[in-house]
C-alpha cells in the first residue's frame, strides 16, 4: 500500500498534566475507563478490550486481544483456558504487558507486571455469570489446538451441550471446566499515554517504589 507513510493524523483532545492525576493508578485507570464506556456507548469498540502479551520460557513473544473482566486494588483481571497457549507461556514466564488503546479519547494505558492465578472460588463465580453459549464453548474448544475443520469444533459445541443440557427449554447447570479460570496480573508499572499534536504526547508511568508508587513523565 503506497499510501502507508502518508497515513497520520494529529492529536488534539486533550493533555495529561501530573497535577490531574490520582496518586494510585488503579483509581486513575478506573477513572479513564468509566470516561472509555461512556465514550464507547453504543458505538463499535469494547472498552474493556486489551492486547495480553506473554511470552514463552525462552523469551518469544506472542500476543492477542482479551477481555478485562475486573479491576481492584490488586491488578487487572481476565479469564481463560488454562490449556492456551498463552496460559501455557505464563506458566513458563508468568511477566506479562497489558495495553489499553481507547482512540475515541486518543489514550492509551500500558502494564507491566506478573499474572496470578485466580482463587477457583472466584472463578467459579465469574463462571456461573457468563451466558449459556460461553459456558458451553469453554468445555468444547481445546485452545490452541490444532482443529481439522470448523465442523469439529461445532461437533465439539453439540457435544457439550447434550452432556449438561437435558431439553432445548432447559437452560441446565454448566459447572466451570478444571482446566478455566481466571488471572489477575499485579501491576509493576502502569503508563497513561495521551496523544498530543505534533508528536508531543503526553506519557505519565506509575512504578511501584518503596510501599507506595512513583510518578514520573516520559519523554514521547
């Protein structure tokens, strides 16, 4: 595509100043995604959506799109198939990214920081919330596995379902599969990105130092 260098544009929405921001980033992160839901409503684009990076025990990275699914004090938490590649890489290396790209405000958040396995209590609470349909693909799809066609995956699904659902009216009891749950990964750092013009963007990052948490500004 020759149009490639020429693609750009400039960033004008706002600034990001140190004096605006909360001393925690977790209040500050939670802050900006109560701003990325309202921007987002009902228009394309999750605001929950992030880019999970891992990488395997010899340092090769991978990455995909995942769901945050909560936030507290402690990090940011997702759930999974704990067969996954990507699990299988954080048992290896359990050091993990997180970025955050809501361009409707022209911001960005990136983590670094370690997953942890959820309590199989908490799991299982996440897991009896989620629609019938996901809990059933969550028995039914090896993940990362190599499947022969899209047929064996639905054949899979069927499967799945006439084990825990007796009749079509009868919405059944799906107990969460031993090999799904959920992480949270505990922040090492978190950076607040908000683009600028002229390339000048704002970049705030929170280190943990100490018992508490240092801010400082990165150059763009």
């Amino acid at each position: 595509m020759e149009q490639l260098p020429y693609l750009r544009r400039d960033y004008r929405r706002g600034d990001l100043d140190e004096t605006d921001v909360a001393a925690d980033p977790i209040v500050q992160f939670c802050s900006w995604l109560e701003e990325a839901v309202t921007a987002l409503a009902g228009g394309p684009g999750e605001p929950n959506a992030m880019t999970l990076a891992t990488a395997d025990a010899r340092g090769r990275p991978s990455s995909r799109t995942v769901l945050l699914k909560g936030v507290d004090a402690r990090g940011f938490v997702f759930y999974t198939n704990r067969t996954s590649r990507k699990a299988a890489e954080i048992a290896a290396n359990p050091f993990v990214a997180l970025t955050f790209r809501w361009d409707v405000l022209e911001r960005q958040v990136c983590v670094t920081g370690r997953a942890e396995p959820l309590p199989d209590a908490e799991s299982d609470a996440y897991f009896a919330s989620r629609p019938l349909g996901s809990q059933l693909s969550s028995w039914a799809s090896p993940q990362s596995q190599v499947l022969q066609d899209r047929s064996a995956l639905e054949s899979l699904f069927q499967a799945a379902r006439e084990q825990f659902i007796v009749a079509d009216a009868d919405d059944g009891v799906v107990p969460r599969p031993p090999h799904w749950g959920g992480y949270v990964v505990v922040p090492s750092t978190v950076e607040l990105w908000q683009g600028r013009a002229s390339r000048l963007h704002d970049r705030l990052c929170y280190r943990r130092g100490g018992n508490g948490w240092v801010l400082e500004r990165l150059a763009p």
